[in-house]
C-alpha cells in the first residue's frame, strides 16, 4: 500500500471500519522526526523557571522527562499509532530570545517500517503541556503555541523539512 493515496483513507477499510495499517511491506529504514512548540509566558514567570524559583520543582527537567516518556507511549494515547520500538529521543527546552517563552524541540528516531512524527509531536505537547500544569498557579494566561512538524527523514516519502 503506498504511503500516500489521496483517494484512499489508509486507516479505513473497504466497509468503514477503522483499521490500523499494515506495515509489514514497508521496508526497515532509519526514520527521524523533529517537532517545536512553545509555550508563552510574562516574562516574570520564564524567569521564575529560568531561575528555578517554581513552587513545584525544576520545570524544565521535568518537562523534559515528562516528553520523553510521551513519545514511548504515543501508541497509548493515539489510535492507530503503532507501539516502536524507539532508539532515540532527544527532548529540548531553552527560554525564547524575546524572553516571553519556553521553546521546546523534540527529536525521535527509530530503525522501522513507519515513522516517528506522531511520537516527536506528542513529546512536544505533554512536554509543553508539563511547563504548563507546573506553573499555571503563578499564571494561568500561559499559551501553548506553534506546535508542529519541522522535519522528518526517512521511509518511503522520503524528507520533509519546513524550515
């Protein structure tokens, strides 16, 4: 089955029951995935976590784990997703340059027949989303923005990049 078909829905069958694609034809690759987000914040509460004031903890190191252990499970909390077998997750997250939000960058990689973009988009949002429950009692108003596929090697569609 090709890995794009505009007229076909990969994950509905004949009848229109939902299916989970069969991969087994798919040649083995080395696949990687990168995705961004943000989440903006005052400048008060970056600098709270930046300096590590937060009441709960260390936010970026927890975030950072929290996206890790997302990508392991994004066949968990995706229908469809198939379980990988994950060789590499790199999850970073670095105070923006204007100084009103956290960047977060999640990098996956597998040797597999699918790939890996569903796993580095989750690690962003639960990263994302980790900053946020830490900090949401010193602001509620934070917004997380700009979550998105940048880049992905690998398979048979080959690279895509959107820088």
């Amino acid at each position: 089955m090709p890995d794009r078909d505009d007229a076909h829905l990969s994950h509905i069958d004949e009848r229109g029951h939902a299916r989970m694609v069969d991969v087994s034809a798919k040649d083995v690759t080395t696949r990687e995935a990168t995705a961004r987000g943000r989440v903006v914040m005052l400048p008060e509460t970056l600098a709270m976590i930046v300096e590590g004031r937060a009441p709960k903890g260390d936010v970026l190191a927890t975030a950072r784990i929290a996206g890790i252990m997302a990508a392991k499970r994004t066949h968990e909390l995706i229908p469809m997703c198939h379980p990988l077998p994950i060789s590499g997750v790199t999850l970073d997250l670095a105070p923006a340059e204007a100084g009103d939000a956290i960047e977060v960058e999640a990098t996956v990689r597998v040797t597999g027949q699918t790939g890996v973009e569903m796993e580095a988009l989750t690690a962003v949002s639960v990263a994302a989303l980790t900053v946020y429950d830490m900090c949401k009692a010193v602001e509620r108003g934070m917004r997380i923005e700009a979550v998105r596929l940048v880049a992905k090697s690998g398979g048979k569609s080959g690279d895509y990049s959107a820088d």
